[in-house]
C-alpha cells in the first residue's frame, strides 16, 4: 500500500484569501485595537496612539528578517533580556605595572619586552635562500601529466 508524503510543510496554508490564519488575526486584533481608540479617544489621540499599533499588527504580519518571523524575533529578544547570562572573570593576582612616565623609561620598557619576545630574524641572505627554494622545481619529482 502506498502513501502520499506531505511535501510543502514548511508553507502555511492561505485561509483567509491572501492571508494564512496567524496574519489574519494579527491584522484583525490590530485593526480591532485602532477601532476601539478611535471610538474611545479624541481623533488626534487616537491618531498618534494608532499609527504604531497598526504598523506593530502589519511587522507582526508580514514582516521577516533573515526568513524568520518577527514573533520569532520578538520572542528570541525576550528570552535573551529574560533569560540567564554567564559571566566568568579571571581573577589575576599579579599586580599591573604602571605605564612608564618619561621616553626614556618607555624605551627601557620596550627594550624589556622585545629582550623577552623572541621572534626568528630573518637575514637579507636567509631571504634569498627561501626564494631561491621556492622558484626552483625539485629536479627528481615526476613531473604529472595526464
């Protein structure tokens, strides 16, 4: 016996015309709300109180950023500013030197670290060497063709 496999299941479907049934209530509660405040409040008011409950039902609707919806990225930004942290601190006992005031103390300091960093010199000759290597093909290797 066969049977079907859903295929699309990633796509709501359309039940109110254009609108699946998350944006059709998003709009409806937005559209309700601006109903209610310009039958309760004076029109200027209501104007003001309105625009951003409408353009919040029309975000919650249809806006998306990076293929999410902005309920979930309203619910990933509550969870992050409800949701618990971690913080680790490395407590260092050494004590911190202090910056050196006068040139010459900051010469002596940089001369300190460099004395302590050691970092390979690389020669004018030692450089030639290296290039040289590089540009010349190993005489022995097979060369490969196909």
């Amino acid at each position: 016996m066969e049977y079907q496999v859903p295929q699309f299941i990633e796509v709501e479907d359309k039940i109110v015309g254009p609108l699946t049934l998350k944006q059709f209530i998003y709009l409806g509660g937005g559209a309700g709300l601006c109903v209610v405040l310009f039958l309760e409040l004076p029109l200027i008011l209501a104007v003001i109180l309105g625009v951003p409950v409408a353009a919040f039902a029309g975000a919650l609707a249809f806006y998306k950023v990076n293929g999410k919806t902005f309920t979930d990225l309203l619910e990933a930004g509550a969870n992050y500013y409800i949701g618990g942290k971690l913080f680790l601190w490395k407590h260092d006992s050494t004590p911190q030197a202090e910056a050196p005031v006068t040139p010459l103390e900051a010469a002596r300091a940089k001369a300190e670290i460099e004395a302590h960093t050691a970092l390979p010199r690389l020669s004018q000759s030692k450089l030639r060497d290296l290039a040289w290597s590089l540009d010349v093909k190993d005489q022995n290797a097979p060369s490969e063709q196909n």
